[in-house]
C-alpha cells in the first residue's frame, strides 16, 4: 500500500469511530441535493444576484427554489430566462421549483390566470425547472368558500402545468389551518384536490406552528403527495423564524423517523428574523444542516 493511500484511509477510520451510531457513514452520499429558497435572501439578491449565487453554492447549496417572476420578459432576478439558466449552469447549480404570484389573480377571470400561467410555464421550459407552485393566498381571500375556489383552481391549473410536462404543488403557511366554525382550508384543499395532479409542498416551520398535525401524520395521511419541503425553525421564544439549530423543532428526531419515499426536493428557509443579516444566517443554517441534519436525507 502507497504511503497516501494508508494515510487516507487510517484517517477515513479515526473520523468513522466519532460518527454517531445513526447508520450514516463517510461513503454515505446524500439522497437529496442541499436546497436553498431564494426568498430567504432576497435582500442580497436583489443587490447582487449573480454574487449571492456564488455564496450560497460555496456554502453548499446546490439547488434552489427561485422566486419573483418577470411575466413580461419572461425573466428572474432581471436576467431573462435564458440568460439566469447560463448563470446556474455556470456555477453548477440547478432550480427546481419556483413560487409565482397567482394570488394576484384570484379574483381575476381565469383567461387571465391562465396567460400569466402561459408564461409560467414558459419560464419553467427554459429552465427545465421541474415543479411550479402555488405559494401564497391573500388575506382578503381566506374564506371557507375561498377554499373550495381555490380547490377548483389548483385542479385545472394542475392539468395544464401536467400538460406541458412539469409538476404542480400548493405551499401552506399558517392560515390555511386557522379554524372557520369546524372547518379548516387545509382539509377542504386535500380533499377537493386530484392527489394525482396537484402535488404538496410542506412548510414543516407553519405545520409545527399553526397545524393540530405533525409533519409525520400529514403525510401519513396523504402519501404520495408531499414531493417537496421547506425546512426553517422556530424561535424558542418568539415563535419567529429563526436560523436551523437554533430554534424548538427537532429535526434530527423529526428526520430520522419520517417518510421520505415521495420527497423529491427540500428547501432550507428563514423568511425574516436573522440574527445579523441574510447571508449570514443562511451560512449559518447550511453550516448546522450539513453537520446535524443531512445524514437522514
């Protein structure tokens, strides 16, 4: 044996004896992609977007969820839509879901949401982005019977995303769990929705605050459907946001005992609340994930 070759491997078998006994090993390669939603730093995006590209891919993140759309030019972040897929080509970096503002829309006539999706639709072509969602529902909005629209919606969009050889998922917060005299929007949109179309992507922070479910029941509940996540923690205190290690929810309990078969992607989040500023607390969240949490995904 070469000098190197036995350094190298005594090495791989001291740092194997300090692994914890969770049948994670150094050979082990993540299932998943390491995702990042843009949202997240959107501040630093919108200052410098191919710059705060590059942090985040030397932090770790090789695929993101991307956010505010240009329906006129059919762009993101002020590059048209050809031009950002040759950036993340560049850096080594895939998309594979993005959140679109069909809230807008909702009290619109349909021909208009259809258009914008039209363009959605465009825009995921050029950067052969797998899933488009639906992250968002107004205030103004949230009624029971809201929901049912919304339901209706969710379907035929879904058809028409399918159609054109994408995924179609719906996000939740927090609202959607609020309860209307015995009824909850979450359960009117699982049960009006086709599971074969409309895909969902879980909000593991707004399921833990808001939901009389945990993460591992609603997707018990519905298998098959949660094909992506988004994973922030919550504040022991303020129930706020707040950067992955540093909250109350405990994933590394929470991961290594929950159902991934229909998980494709997962995204790490922190919406506001940052201890210093966004970049910082999403090195932080990468650098705490990677050490305590990847090993179960």
């Amino acid at each position: 044996m070469h000098r190197r070759d036995f350094i190298k491997q005594s090495s791989m078998a001291s740092a194997a004896t300090l692994l914890p006994v969770t049948g994670f090993s150094l050979d082990k390669k993540p299932k998943f992609k390491m995702g990042l939603q843009l949202f997240t730093i959107r501040d630093a995006m919108k200052a410098n977007p191919l710059g705060s590209l590059k942090k985040a891919k030397a932090m770790g993140y090789q695929d993101l969820e991307i956010y505010g759309f240009d329906p006129e030019n059919i762009g993101y972040y002020g590059y048209k839509a050809k031009e950002f897929k040759l950036i993340l080509d560049d850096l080594n970096l895939t998309t594979s879901s993005g959140h679109y503002d069909f809230s807008s829309y909702f009290d619109k006539p349909d021909e208009e949401l259809k258009k914008y999706l039209d363009a959605c639709i465009e825009g995921a072509h050029m950067l052969n982005k797998p899933y488009i969602t639906w992250p968002w529902l107004a205030p103004e909005f949230r009624t029971i019977e809201n929901y049912k629209v919304l339901s209706e919606k969710l379907n035929w969009m879904a058809e028409q995303v399918n159609s054109a050889g994408f995924g179609f998922a719906y996000h939740n917060h927090d609202f959607e769990f609020t309860d209307h005299n015995g009824q909850i929007g979450y359960d009117i949109i699982l049960k009006e929705t086709n599971p074969e179309l409309v895909k969902l992507q879980m909000d593991m922070y707004w399921v833990m605050h808001s939901s009389k479910k945990t993460p591992q029941e609603l997707i018990a509940d519905q298998p098959g459907r949660y094909v992506m996540w988004h994973i922030k923690d919550m504040d022991k205190v303020t129930r706020d946001y707040t950067e992955l290690g540093n909250g109350s929810i405990n994933y590394a309990e929470m991961l290594s005992q929950i159902d991934t078969d229909a998980l494709q992607y997962y995204y790490i989040e922190q919406g506001s609340n940052f201890a210093l500023d966004s970049m910082k607390s999403i090195a932080d969240s990468a650098e705490f994930f990677k050490k305590n949490l990847r090993q179960y995904l």
